[in-house]
C-alpha cells in the first residue's frame, strides 16, 4: 500500500486533465458537439478494463506488483501516441463527411477505439489496485475522486499557459510519476522500453509539436487560405483558443442595404475555438456608413437611447453602433475573458476599442446575472444575434445559452425603463426556424408581460438575408410606423412585422415565396399556437430547463422532414444533434462488446441482475447529477469555466471524503442503505428546492455564491460516493469473481450516461435528467440488499 | 430511434452503394424530372466532364445527386443547383457573365458552354490555379480565371449581363451591384457546407435593386416521383 494513494492521485489527475484537454483540442478542430464523446471513451476504458480484469483477474493478480507501474507508465506512452496518430491523414476524421462518408464514420470509430486505450491501460492499473486492495477501497477511492477533482484545476492552468497540444504533452508526465512511485526495487529492467518508448515520445512532442489539425470547413481554416492572411494575436485560457486574423480581403457587413454603394472596408477577423466571432470594429471615432446603411440603425431610429446594455457583445460590433448612435452609457457584456485579452493585446499595438470609450462599461459576467441585481434600467438591450448567415449546419444545436431563454428574457423586460426596446438579429434561414423561434419567444414574453396584443408592441424588419426585431414596452405609434416604412423604402428592406401593412408590403423588396413564414408569424402573434408548436421544426421559445435556443430537430417529424429533403441532406441540417445521437449508438456498440460481452462469457458468479441493477443505476445515476450539477451551476455563477471547475472539484472531491468515510459503514448493511436513501433524499429535496434557492441567493456576491455552491454539490457529492466503494465491499466479500464485473456494469452506463443525459435535456429538458438521476439512486436503494450473498 | 438509425445509416452508405451515373442519366434523372427545362442549359450539364473537374477520389461518385468535396473546405455543388443557378440567370449565347467563386470550375464550364464570355474570380490560390489548369485541358478557351478578391469583381470587363456568386458572403459587395447591367441577374445560394438552402436571385431594375428567393423544387425527392 505504500505510496499507492499518491501513485492513484497523480493517475487520476491527469486521466481528468487529459480528457479536459481533449475536450478542448476536439472543439478546436472539429466542433463542441465532441465532449460527450471523450466522457463515454474515458468511460468505455474503465468499464473495458472491469470486464478484462474478470476474464484474467487471476494472472493479472500474480503479476500486479510489476504490472501495476508498467501499465502506468504505458498509459501516456498511448496518451501521446493515440494523440499523434488522430492528427494523420489517414485516420482523421471531419463533422462533415461523416455523415457524407462510410471511410469518416469509420475513422470516427477508429478515434474512439485509438483513445480508448490509454483510458483502458489507466483504469486497468487503477482496477488492480482495487481488487489487489479491497479492504483499503474508501481511502483508496478516496485518492482516485481527490485526484480526479485536481485534474480538472490541473487542466485549467495548463490550458491557460499552454496551447492545447502542449497541454496534452504536460499531463503526460502525471501517470509517469505515479509509476515512479511504484516500480519495485527488483526488476526494474522490464520498464526499460516503456520508459524508453515514453521519453521518445515525449522529446518528440516538444522538438517536433503536433498542433491539432483543424476541419477543412471551419471557419478559421478556410480563412486562413486567403493568401495575405496573417493570425496576428493568438490566446489560449481557460475558456477558449482564440485567433485575430488580418488581411486586406477581409470584410464584416451583415444587414447592410443593397443600395449602399460606399466601400466596405477590411477588418480583422475573430475566431474562438476556430469559429467566427465577428471583426473587430473600426476605431470609435469614425462614423460608421456601415451601421447607418444597415438593418442595425433601426431601434436608434424609433427612439433616443441613453442607457443601452449589450448582451453578449463579443468583438464589440454592437457597442459600436450604441457610440455611433451617439449613447451616453453603454453596459457591454461578454463572460469569454479569453476574447477580451487576444482583443485588448490587438488594440495595443493600433486603435483603441471600442471598449475602452468613454460611454462603455464592460462587464466580464453572464449579463442575466448582473441585471437581475440592478437596479439599472436601460433604454435599449441588444440582444445576441440567432443564427449565422447560411446557417452552421445546426452544429450549435445543443450550445447551452441561458442569455435567450424565456427567464433571460423576462430580466431583460424587466430591466427597461418605460420607453425601453429589446432588440435582436436574425439571419433568416429555410426552411424558416430561427426567425419564428424569435417571434415565438419575443411574442411569449409580452404575453407573460402582460400585453395580450404583441403585434402592436414590435417591429420587424427584413433585409436579404436578416430581420431586425425591435420589441418596445410602449406601443408602436403611427409617427414610428411612417418612419419605419420610409426606412424600408430607402434601403431596400422590407417591414416583416408592423401594424397595418400588407403581405405585398412584407415582400416588395425582398420576395419571398408561399406564406408560411407570414402565416406562422401572424398566428404566433395573435396567441394561437397551435400550428407553431406542430411545426416541422421545434421553434418553442427555450427556457432554462432547456437553455437549447439553435435546436431545431424534432425526433417526432423525421417522417416529414424525410418527405421534404433527399435523405442525404437531413443530416446536414443539425449535425449537432445527430452527432450525440451518433455518439449514443457507438457507445452502446463498445461498451457492449468492450465491456459486458467478454464478462457475460466469462462465467462469474450467480448474482447478476442485482449487480446490474445496483453498479447500473449508480454508475447512471452519477454522471446524470454530474452534468446536470455543471448546467445548474454555469447559469449560477455566471461563467461556465467556475461551474465546470467548481462543480466537478467539489463533487469528486466530496464523493472522495464519502468513499474515505465509507470504510467505517459495513457494506450491504443498513447504513449502506441509508446512505442511497440520503442520496435520493437530498436530489428529491433538490429536485424542487434547488432552482428556489439559487435564484434568490443568485444577487449574492461570489464569495457567498462559493459557499453556497460547496455546500450544495458537496452535500449528495458525499453521499454519493460511497455507494461504489461499499457495493464492491458487498460483493467482493461474498462473491470476489463478481467484482469486476460490478466494474465493468458501472463503466457501461457510465459510458452511455453522458450523451444519454444530454438527449434527454433536450427532449424533455433538465428536470427530467435530475429526475432520472434520483430514480437510479432510488433503484440503487431497492437492490442494495440482494448483491450481497450471505 | 429505429429512424435515426437507419438515417445515419443510409445517409452515410447510400451513395457508397450506388453505381456511377452517367451524365445522361443525371440530366434525366435528378434534372428533368425536377422542372429544369432550359435547351441550353440542359445541353450544357449533358456535355461538361464533371468527372474531370473533381479530385481523383470523388471521380465514381461525380455524377451522383449530392455535393462533393473538393478540398480547401469547398465543395462542388449539386448537379442540380448547378442547373438551376444556370437557368435562373437567363443565360444567352451572347452574355458576358461573371462568376465569385470558382472552386472546381464545374459551374464556369457549363456557363460557358452556353454564353460567350466567362470571367471567373476566386480567392484560394491553389482551388484557382487547380481549375485554371483542369479548364484548359478541357478546352474553354472562353472562361478567364483570375486570382483575387471577389470583392470588387472584374471591372475591366464590366457591365456584365449576369453574375454568379458560389462563395457568398453575408452581404453583396457593391462593386458587384454596380458591374451589373440594368436587367441583369446575379445568383446567390445560402447554405451551409454541403447544404443549399435557397437561392437569391438579386434583380437590378431602373427602380432600384431587388432580390427573390428561389426555393428549389428538390425538396421532392426525384426518387419518390412516379
């Protein structure tokens, strides 16, 4: 046992770090869509190495001691291996053709399988250490949850000092020490290769980095072929991998007239984690042509705007329309500090931002949060724009944004002074979606304002390719409606929404086919629904129980839609989706094969259902809190970084101090029991107190939103780590042969957990998820008794 | 489930399993039989080697009813939209026609099979230089491909009588509005990769610019049609 915890501390640390990292590389070069796909691989390995453990735990046993660092210090060699691999030609995979093509959809398959083994090898030393340590397991379990939560900081600062794939290269040396740690005194000749094998790769990966090849269809890569294109800042922290690209070729003029005939000058491009994120505005002391040709200058237009808020406001785009508009105060709002810093060192070395004018306050804190709190009351809040031109493919299906639900909007409301406007873009898509969520949303929450006739508080006008919605907390006046279509007229727009006019009227400059648009808009406004909500795409308003606004897929009308598209397009219009849907299959596939086949072969013990029932429901239960807790927590404390770090550091950390304590309760016996019913007992408690309590507390200051938060996961965190330890206690007391296979039980809905949860956030949104996590627990209560054979 | 299932199943194997269509086979097929009707344009997409305008990989599956890849995070276009980009021009013999975006040069071939000046500009240097060289081979001494910024189109050869733009951007550069002849036409898709959506048609009249948006009529599969 000696030096064994430290040896699983560090192990735990970097197998954490490394799939934080990987997280982070796969939304780089591919899309964000990958996370889930890395938890379920992680958790394939360790449910795989359960069941390899049942089918060989006798000769692995006799050979643990040696075994036990070898595979150590082979889990990096495989960590940088697999990492260098993925990168080739050969085996890398593209979001895009792998719903194009069998070759992608295979290398996607062989990507999980290549990151599978370094997780496996990692989770097989750690099996070992478990079998080999039974009596020992709270403390032991203890090292693995306490390293685990470090890992998750350990990820942070290396990705806020270092580039991805050098980041990936430093967490290699974790489980290198632990095997330093536990290589016996004799016979240390056999880790010679391995050691060997290691150093090679790791002088390779600092002489010769491997950066992560990126899609060929991200935006930043095809940028990045413009010939005088030059990445002129590029940031790595903790939220994002930012890039500002210069050249002369490129432009930023979205909702601009076609009647502009001025120039549209060159700005530098933005780009977080390899997707645009705007220009950069011009210095603020220009006037903008662009601004006042566009859609944009339509809420300055309907009335004066002192106070505006920004939501969201990125690169600055809309703060730098609020200065042309001549506002004296400007609040912008944007949580990626990332942005701000890569943005703050371009305008070193040129023009100031736009942020540091005078009139502008910046604010780096989700702007719901803030607002909530404030006594502030605006004339104008923008905001952030839905959609992008062309569409992404629905790749951004499933970005969680709490800044556009229904509860979102009703702060925003609330925070506008009695002249006050909302406003929001659109970029129109077809068939149409994002625009009639938008009508959908804005006409829900007049509704809820108090304004039984929404038409008569918004404007809306349409360019070639966006609508401008401005929602006002007076009614529209004539004097407005007359300027408005005389707006139109000389710019080529067309008004979509305005009291009195003509479908003629909505279609003049900009034709549009058929009515539905019109139609669906006009009822959606009027209150009856009915149509809206039986749609071919879900366009309901999202709310914080499902914060999903760019999800469009409706599982229920793939027999409509496969009447409206060749089938080998539906793909292509919400990747984002289908790919967790993809990642669900493949997980189920593995874990099936990687993990229950060769147990269920493998002849071991007769208690099977309980087991199955009991290390399920856990190892199910868990990760649904788990990923719910993170959700919860982002919109809480308002960065998504602080949650995810929080909520995992506290939640594994406390789950370590459950299993420590656990050693103290005898397994299988009643305080076991009441352990699981304390669990089920506090998410039951949570499933209705939770959302309460973090709103009225959500005005505190950090300081007590941290104490909160630790007491808040850590409470069922502890609880919920002792079920593991103790039901393997049970089991191995009685039946050793059925240890790894509770192992492996637990892995494989451990593996599916992840994009399980997601899915069903989706279809029937958070509560849902936190629902299904107290079941299992509860499930977990029910069987506890019978997996312990007397 | 059983539907996603066997979406992500079809999709991705379905045109792994079909035999190569001919050209004649797709302009029946995924052409005709889907409303496009203009002689010349059809006439056009009969003759152009799309084959020989796509990487070597994709050449058995060039005639299939789906866009390519073709590198550098561009596709070839539908046969289909091609056509109908084509006919929504209103091409004829004697137009000068200007094209952003030249990618493959597949769309520039069949415009010049039909009209008789094509000007084609494209912004990555190696997609050009790929399509300059596959458009001489093939013979068009009537297509000029230029290297540059799409933004300010060819004013050497302006006005033109249409213009297509296959690599649009969220706004139309004025250089291009201006270059337009009165009563001209330029075409625009808006999708995403691999998925055009609609396409705009921008209309430059006396009275000012308009644009229409053009639903393609795939949306009816042409294999459902009796």
């Amino acid at each position: 046992m000696k030096r064994v915890p430290q040896a699983l501390f560090l192990l735990s640390l970097s197998i954490i770090g490394f799939q934080i990292i990987l997280m982070r590389i796969l939304s780089v070069n591919q899309w964000d869509n990958f996370a889930n796909l890395i938890i379920s691989t992680a958790m394939l390995g360790f449910g795989s190495a359960g069941s390899f453990l049942a089918v060989f735990k006798k000769r692995l046993l006799r050979r643990a001691d040696t075994l036990i660092p070898l595979l150590m210090i082979l889990c990096p060699v495989f960590m940088l291996s697999a990492y260098r691999v993925s990168q080739a030609e050969a085996f890398r995979f593209d979001t895009y053709l792998v719903f194009f093509s069998a070759g992608h959809l295979l290398r996607l398959g062989g990507f999980i399988l290549l990151y599978f083994l370094p997780f496996f090898l990692c989770a097989l030393s750690i099996g070992l250490i478990y079998v080999r340590n039974i009596g020992s397991i709270g403390r032991l379990y203890f090292s693995n949850l306490a390293g685990s939560g470090a890992g998750g900081f350990a990820a942070l600062v290396l990705l806020k000092y270092l580039f991805p794939h050098h980041a990936l290269t430093a967490a290699a040396f974790f489980p290198f020490a632990a095997s330093i740690l536990l290589i016996p005194e004799k016979g240390r000749r056999i880790y010679f290769t391995a050691h060997a094998l290691f150093a090679a790769l790791i002088t390779l990966s600092i002489i010769s980095p491997l950066p992560p090849s990126m899609s060929q269809y991200k935006p930043l890569a095809r940028t990045k072929l413009i010939d005088d294109a030059e990445v002129t800042v590029k940031k790595s922290g903790h939220h994002s991998l930012v890039h500002i690209i210069e050249s002369g070729r490129l432009r930023h003029a979205p909702g601009i007239s076609l009647n502009y005939a001025g120039h549209i000058p060159a700005r530098p491009a933005v780009f977080v984690n390899g997707n645009a994120a705007g220009s950069i505005p011009g210095y603020h002391g220009d006037s903008d042509p662009l601004f006042e040709n566009s859609i944009f200058i339509l809420p300055y237009l309907i009335s004066d705007r002192h106070k505006v808020a920004v939501i969201s406001s990125g690169t600055g785009t809309f703060v730098s329309h609020a200065i042309n508009a001549g506002t004296s105060e400007i609040d912008a709002f944007e949580h990626n500090a990332d942005l701000l810093v890569a943005m703050e060192k371009w305008h070193k070395s040129n023009y100031p931002s736009v942020y540091s004018h005078g009139s502008v306050s910046l604010y780096n804190i989700e702007a719901r949060a803030f607002l909530r709190n404030t006594d502030k009351n605006y004339d104008l809040i923008y905001l952030p724009s839905a959609g992008s031109f062309g569409g992404s493919s629905g790749l951004d299906a499933l970005k969680e944004n709490f800044n556009t639900t229904k509860e979102a909007l009703a702060i925003y409301w609330n925070s506008l002074n009695e002249n006050g406007s909302l406003a929001v873009t659109v970029y129109t898509d077809f068939p149409p979606r994002a625009t009639l969520k938008t009508v959908y949303m804005l006409s829900e929450m007049l509704r809820s304002s108090g304004i039984s006739d929404p038409e008569q508080h918004m404007i809306g006008v349409r360019s070639w390719n966006a609508v401008n919605f401005v929602v006002s907390k007076r009614p529209v006046c004539r004097e407005t409606i007359k300027n408005v279509i005389e707006f139109c007229r000389n710019n080529s727009f067309d008004p979509f929404i305005l009291s009195g006019i003509s479908h003629e009227e909505k279609v003049y400059f900009n034709y549009i086919p058929g009515t539905e648009l019109f139609d669906l808009t006009e009822k959606i406004l009027k209150g009856d629904t009915s149509e809206a909500d039986d749609y071919l795409f879900y366009i309901r308003p999202a709310t914080d129980n499902r914060p999903y606004f760019s999800r469009y897929l409706r599982i229920s009308k793939f027999k409509d839609l496969m009447q409206k598209f060749p089938i080998n397009e539906i793909p292509f219009l919400e990747l984002g989706y289908l790919i967790v849907w993809l990642t669900l299959i493949f997980s189920i596939i593995f874990s099936a094969v990687l993990t229950i086949l060769p147990v269920a072969i493998h002849k071991s013990g007769g208690k099977k259902i309980p087991v199955l029932l009991y290390f399920g429901s856990i190892g199910l239960g868990y990760m649904l809190i788990e990923i719910i807790f993170i959700q919860r927590f982002v919109l809480y404390l308002g960065k998504p970084l602080y949650a995810v770090t929080a909520v995992l550091g506290i939640l594994l950390v406390s789950s370590g101090a459950g299993s420590y304590f656990s050693d103290r309760i005898a397994p299988g016996g009643k305080k076991h029991a009441y352990a699981l019913a304390a669990i089920s007992s506090v998410l039951i408690f949570y499933l209705f107190a939770l959302t309460p309590v973090l709103n009225l507390t959500s005005g505190a200051n950090i300081g007590v939103k941290s104490v909160i938060t630790l007491f808040t996961v850590a409470l069922p965190g502890f609880f919920m780590g002792m079920p593991f330890p103790l039901g393997l206690k049970a089991v191995g007391n009685s039946d050793e042969d059925s240890v790894p296979w509770a192992w492996g039980i637990n892995g494989f809905f451990s593996v599916i957990a992840a994009p399980l949860a997601l899915i069903v956030a989706v279809e029937a949104g958070s509560f849902a998820v936190f629902s299904a996590g107290a079941a299992a627990y509860l499930t977990a209560l029910v069987s506890v008794r019978k997996i312990k054979i007397r | 489930m059983k539907t996603i299932l066997m979406i992500m199943i079809a999709s991705s194997f379905l045109n792994f399993l079909t035999a190569l269509p001919a050209r004649e086979n797709m302009v029946n097929a995924q052409l005709i039989r889907r409303g496009i009707s203009h002689p010349s344009v059809l006439s056009a997409m009969r003759k152009v080697e799309r084959h020989k305008l796509v990487p070597d990989n994709m050449r058995r599956r060039a005639y299939d009813d789906s866009p390519l890849p073709i590198g550098y995070g561009q596709t070839i276009s539908q046969p289909y939209i091609v056509a109908f980009m084509t006919e929504a021009i209103l091409p004829e013999k004697n137009h000068r026609v200007l094209e952003i975006g030249t990618g493959s040069g597949y769309q520039a071939a069949v415009l010049a099979e039909i009209v008789s000046e094509v000007y084609t500009i494209e912004i990555v240097k190696e997609l050009g230089e790929r399509a300059k060289k596959d458009l001489g081979e093939l013979g068009y001494g009537n297509i000029h491909v230029k290297l540059a910024d799409g933004y300010y189109g060819w004013s050497e050869h302006a006005p033109f009588d249409a213009i297509v733009v296959t690599a649009a951007a969220e706004y139309i550069p004025p250089a291009l509005v201006e270059q337009l002849k009165t009563g001209g036409r330029m075409i625009i898709p808006v999708g995403s990769n691999f998925m055009v959506q609609q396409l705009v048609l921008v209309e430059k009249t006396e009275d000012g610019v308009r644009t229409r948006s053009l639903m393609p009529v795939r949306f009816v599969p042409f294999t459902r049609e009796k």
